[in-house]
C-alpha cells in the first residue's frame, strides 16, 4: 500500500480516506488509469487490450504469448501486458 500511495502522490493525484482506511480519489477514478497508463509510457510497455493470450510461462518473470506479433517495431522489443476483461466471482460474498 506504501508503494501506492507515493506513486499516487508523485503524480500529484489528491485523495481522501473513508472508513477502515478505504481511499478514494477527489476528482475520479480516471486519475488513478492515467496515472498506471502514464507509468506504463514510462516503462516503455504495451498494453493490449482483449488480445486472446495463447500461452503464459514463468521463466524468471511472466512471459506472454500472442497470436501475432502485435504492435512490434522493427528491431526493438518492448515488454507487454495483455489485459482481457473478465467478470468473476472470485472474493465475491455468496
């Protein structure tokens, strides 16, 4: 959480805590996805979004396979992070 909250700090996001040490952003949620879209630049990162993921390995760090070479430039890896949505009931109350 320390870690958190000094990235949300550095990017000058201002928040406030409610009960049990719940924080919530004073403007909107949208602070904190341009914040982890921002470092994401930073880092030289890919995101893509609903990419079907054919293979994930864990060799030394997480490594993930497509089923084309999205987004590559000539010459230069990036790293990448493939997000797909999913709805879950994982930590729901049932």
């Amino acid at each position: 959480p320390e870690d958190f909250l000094a990235l949300v700090t550095k990017h000058n996001i201002p928040f406030h805590e409610k009960t049990l040490g719940q924080l919530f952003c004073d403007r909107s949620a949208r602070d904190i996805v341009s914040m982890l879209k921002e470092e994401c630049r930073q880092a030289d990162v890919q995101i893509f979004l609903n990419a079907q993921v054919q293979e994930v390995r864990h060799i030394a760090g997480f490594h993930q396979e497509f089923p084309q070479n999205l987004g590559a430039e000539s010459g230069k890896r990036k790293r990448s992070i493939g997000l797909r949505l999913v709805e879950s009931d994982r930590g729901r109350n049932r």
